[in-house]
C-alpha cells in the first residue's frame, strides 16, 4: 500500500465508503443512522398474544426466551448504536475500541436472548428459494398447506406477505380451537418473530415466505441454531451499515443494545439494577430520549473514547439467573 493511498484507502471495503472516513463532513450529523423504521416490525409483533398453548411449541424450537421479551416494546438509543457503527470493521466483524478489537459473540446471544447457539446450521437460498422446496412444489402451494388459506393478492408481493394480513389473521387464537388450528397459529407466530425480530430487514412490513422449509415440522425446529444465524445476520446488517449512504439499521437491534448496556457500564441508562432471564430483559422499559440527535452522537463518540474492558458475566448475581440450558457443557465449549 502506497503512503499516499493508505488513510484513504482504510475508509473504503469493496468500492464502499465506510462512515467512520465522513465524520467530519458536517452534513453528515444530520443523518444519523435511524432504525426506528426498519424495526417497526417488531412493534406490531408486541400485539401477539403469548397464548399458552403456542408456548410448547416455541420451547420446542428454542424461541421461548425470545418470544417473551416481545412483550414489550424495546426501545433503541440510534445515536449511541449510531456510534458503534462508526467502529465496526466489515473485514474482522469486530469494533474497533480505545482498548483494542471487540465483538459480539454466540455467548452474548445465549446470556441475552436464550437462543440456541449449538445445532443445524440455517442456511438455504435466499433467492429463488421456492425451487428448493420439498417434491417441487410451489411455494403458494405449500404455504395454503400449512395455513391452511391464502392471503388476498392486494397483500401478497412476490414472495412476501403483508404483516398487517398476518397479525389481523392470526392474532387472536380461538377458544375453542383444536390442536391442529393451534400449530396453525403456532406456525404464524413463529414465521413473524423470525421475519420481524431475528432476521428483521429494512422491508419491515411484509413477511418472507422462506421459512416455509422450517415451519413445515415444528417438531424439528429446536434441531437448528437460530443464534449463530441471527448473529451472522447482525454481522452483515452492520457491514451494510458502515456505508455513509445508509440511514438505516436492519438486524437483532435487541442484542446489540443490550449487549452494550451489558459490556460497557459507562453507557447503560441508570435505575436498571434489577435483572433476569434472559438478560436483554433488563432494559424491558428503558425510554431513549428523542432530541438533540446531533449532541447525543457527539456524546458518544466521546463515552466510546474512554471505554475500557469489562466482562459483565463473571459475577455471581448473573450466574445465578442463567437457564441452565445455556450452562450445559456443550454450549460452554462454544
């Protein structure tokens, strides 16, 4: 690398300009990232009743811990992840902090969400997908199936389905309904936490017909490690992020707050001593002020410039409301 070249070329991956080579273009503090609109998803997903008779089959997949903190809105701090972004480096996956290199691992995503990090892997084609499916057939064919209806086309779009359809369809299970009605619904509910909360995506108002594959066996969805895949999905919604010209933020925005309330004690908001299980729990009805963008990111940047290490897992109040789920040998070898 020339000396010449060499700062320029540090702000710049594959073509892309990285955030952190702009910060002193004053136009750009008017354009903090704002993923307010990208996880409006997950506002409409808190309406979901958590009916009793879904739960087995959310515990069975390993999503129970996760569903439970959808019972609340989760508010997001943009000028504090705004922040992070500026830090983050798509060629190590890490952030780039005062005292070195750190990232969000698979033990943060146990600790604070419950997931399962040990498993099947999640993969598939995320594009003509529908060619994969079982003995060929369509995916409309499949999803009438498993539903057992079709949405109106006015809510259908490509392979997508307007949330809206979905939450007024499902919302509310009968009374009376039978078990099979019941994994209907367990189904819908399922399909909208992945689509919404773990691999929430700036088209935050439809639902993608690509876990069809999964949805098709409840029985079989706890075989798969849905936290390795929700954190590989982080990753790359905060690669996209870096780019200058994104004012958007996709991903679990859920995890990366908390695990930065969690690791760095400096930044948590004050009044939060009390916590559980899972430990994103903690911040349930933590309110972001809504003002003053410009100073709060000025203020960031300048918490972020003191940082020091901390391991918030190593004491014994945290241990003692773990599940010991994620305690098990297995998951600790991870």
């Amino acid at each position: 690398m020339e000396p010449m070249e060499s700062e320029d070329r540090l702000y710049r991956l594959n073509g892309v300009a990285h955030v952190a080579g702009y910060l002193d273009e004053e136009v750009f503090v008017t354009h903090i990232l704002q993923p307010a609109r990208v996880i409006s998803g997950v506002r409409r997903q808190q309406n979901m009743p958590l009916h009793d008779r879904i739960i087995p089959y959310l515990e069975t997949a390993g999503l129970y811990h996760l569903a439970r903190l959808n019972s609340q809105w989760f508010w997001v701090d943009e000028p504090l992840l705004s922040a992070f972004i500026e830090r983050w480096r798509p060629e190590t996956h890490t952030f780039h902090m005062p005292f070195g290199e750190c990232s969000i691992t698979l033990q943060d995503v146990a600790y604070q969400l419950g997931l399962p990090i040990d498993g099947e892997p999640v993969s598939g084609c995320l594009t003509e997908f529908e060619n994969l499916m079982e003995h060929g057939r369509p995916a409309w064919v499949w999803f009438r199936e498993l539903f057992g209806e079709l949405p109106p086309q006015s809510k259908v779009k490509q392979m997508t389905v307007c949330y809206t359809w979905f939450h007024e369809r499902f919302r509310v299970l009968p009374a009376d309904a039978s078990d099979e009605t019941v994994r209907v619904y367990a189904r819908a509910y399922i399909l909208m936490l992945l689509s919404s909360q773990l691999f929430a995506d700036k088209n935050a108002n439809r639902v993608d017909l690509r876990w069809l594959p999964y949805l098709a066996s409840l029985d079989d969805l706890g075989r798969y490690s849905w936290g390795s895949a929700a954190l590989a999905w982080l990753y790359r919604c905060l690669c996209r992020g870096t780019n200058r010209n994104v004012v958007n933020l996709a991903g679990l925005l859920q995890l990366l707050q908390s695990w930065i309330f969690w690791r760095f004690p400096t930044l948590r908001p004050s009044g939060f001593d009390r916590f559980g299980f899972p430990l994103a729990s903690r911040w349930a009805t933590f309110m972001p002020r809504n003002d003053r963008w410009a100073q709060r990111l000025a203020s960031a940047h300048i918490s972020l410039d003191r940082l020091r290490v901390h391991d918030p897992y190593s004491s014994v109040e945290v241990a003692a409301v773990i599940h010991p789920k994620i305690l098990v040998e297995e998951h600790r070898r991870l």
